[in-house]
C-alpha cells in the first residue's frame, strides 16, 4: 500500500503532533506492512512538510514500539514473532474486554446508535469484500467502546498495544467466513450494550479479540521466526 495513501492534507498547526497522529492510524490500520520501511524524506514528501516535524514523530513511534530505528537513518515497521502476537492478543483480551464491561454501564444512547452505523458498516465492507473499510470500520467500532468506558488509563494501554498488532491485521480477510463470524460477537457486543449487561458486553469482545487472534496466529506469514 502507498506510504502517501490517506496521509496527505495535514496543516501546520501542531505539526509534529499532527503527523504523529496520522502516522499512528495508519500503523493501526495496518496500512503499513510488517517489515515495511519508511523514509523520512518519502513521508515528508507525502505529507507536503519538511523532514523535521516527520522525523520527531517518528522518534515518537519508536519510543512506543510502533517502529524500529534503522542504522541508514530509515525507519522500519517491526516484523513480531508468534508468542509476541499470542502474548499482546492474550492482554488485549482482558483489558479491552474490562473496558466493554465498563462502558455497559456508562454508554450513552448516542454512542449506542454509533456502534450500530459501525456495525452496518463492517456488514457492507464485508459484502463487498472491501478489506480497507472493514478494517476502518472495525477499528472505529472498538475505539467508540473503550472510548465509552470513560477510562483515560486504559484508552491509552489499549491503543499502545493496537499500534503494535495493526500491521498483522490483513491477514483477518484471507478467509471471509472467519470475518463474518467476527461479526456475530459484533452484533452480540451491541446487543450487550443494549441490555446495559457489562459482562454479556466483556464476553463478546473478549471472544472476538480471541478468535481472530487464534486465526492470524495460525494463518499469518508475516512473523519473524
């Protein structure tokens, strides 16, 4: 996928912090294959700025574990190994599913009727094997549940530990039936957040952080050995 892709249009207000932003949905969205390496003059080109505000933002990834520093001075999206994934997928599941459990109880009816547009959303991305707006969409839907848990804490463990998983998510569309059964826990996390039933609404994500972890781990050739 083009480095350029979805990056360009940034303003020069907060700049660094601006780009950094960007940089990270993008990682997140796995727009960004594992091994991939980035420049800092190709991604300063991309964004139309000057390769100072990209390089700090990229120091800032690195300080994260979203990218690896490379001797050349280029950057490089890490390649993680199975137990890695494993390792991650297992503490997503607890606390992504604790932060459902929370937002059961806070959720708002606005924020109920977003879940169910997302949920429509991933449905048609998936009809029309749209892999980039399903990713989005998926993305978006659980970021619109933790963010309803009113957690700043978890919130920011939580998106740590997605920018270091978002390069391995491609491999969710190899096998449709798999991303449709995905859907179910969707559609049973919505319907939990309905019923204000926290652990109905933990149970629902934790399975579909499980399921379709156990299918990358399976499936999956972009870890290192």
């Amino acid at each position: 996928m083009s480095i350029a892709h979805g990056l360009r249009g940034v303003s020069r207000e907060t700049l660094r912090g601006r780009i950094y932003v960007r940089l990270r949905a993008a990682i997140m969205k796995g727009m960004f294959e594992p091994g991939q390496a980035l420049t800092v003059r190709g991604l300063a080109d991309a964004f139309g700025t000057s390769p100072t505000p990209v390089r700090e933002a990229l120091q800032q990834l690195v300080a994260e574990n979203a990218l690896i520093a490379e001797p050349n001075r280029s950057y490089r999206v890490p390649r993680i190994t199975q137990d890695m994934f494993l390792d991650i997928r297992d503490t997503r599941a607890e606390l992504e599913g604790l932060a459902a459990q929370k937002a059961a109880l806070m959720i708002s009816a606005g924020e109920i009727r977003r879940l169910e547009q997302l949920v429509e959303r991933m449905s048609k991305a998936i009809d029309g094997q749209d892999l980039k707006n399903y990713l989005s969409a998926n993305e978006d839907f659980h970021f619109a549940i933790y963010e309803a848990s009113r957690s700043p804490v978890l919130l920011r463990i939580i998106r740590a530990l997605w920018v270091q998983i978002g390069p391995s998510l491609n491999a969710l569309f190899q096998n449709l039936e798999l991303v449709e059964s995905l859907q179910e826990h969707h559609r049973a996390a919505l319907e939990a957040f309905r019923a204000r039933d926290p652990m109905a609404a933990r149970r629902a994500i934790r399975d579909d952080i499980l399921q379709a972890g156990a299918f990358i781990a399976e499936q999956s050739t972009t870890f290192e050995d």
